[in-house]
C-alpha cells in the first residue's frame, strides 16, 4: 500500500484481509453513493494488490528456504 512509515507500520496481512472484507460488504449495500463506492473501491483494489505482493514474496522466501535446506519442491497450486 503506502511507503513505508515508521510512524505508521504498515497493516498485517490479516489486518488487510479484514478491511478488504468491510469493503466488500460497504460495497454491497444498496444505499451507498457513487463517490464513495468509488473510493473503496480504489482503496480495496490497492489493498488486494499489496496483499496479493506480499503472498508472492513469502512464497518465494518459502521456495529458497526450501531450496537451502536441500529439500525438494514439488509446487501445486493451492487455489484449486
């Protein structure tokens, strides 16, 4: 999401998931104005993509880790 802030350490990745969700339902409701759905979407789209970077670099820390250890990878995908 934003630069890193020493001030304001960014959220967790949970922290992220949880907001996503309040997104999701904000934008569901029926009763929201055009501006502000526009906003969180913004806001959830930014969100998705920092969750989404910071999946893939654990992934590849998890992969070299592995890699070290001598271990064998065998990779699947774990959205099926």
């Amino acid at each position: 999401m934003a630069k890193s802030d020493p001030d304001h350490p960014a959220p967790s990745l949970a922290e992220e998931l949880v907001r996503l969700e309040d997104i999701v339902r904000k934008l569901e409701a029926e009763d929201i104005e055009l501006d502000a759905a526009l906003v969180l979407f913004e806001e959830g789209v930014a969100r998705l993509r920092s969750a989404r970077e910071r999946l893939s670099a654990a992934e590849l820390k998890v992969q070299a880790v592995l890699e070290e250890a001598g271990g064998d990878i065998r990779l699947t995908d774990i959205d099926a």
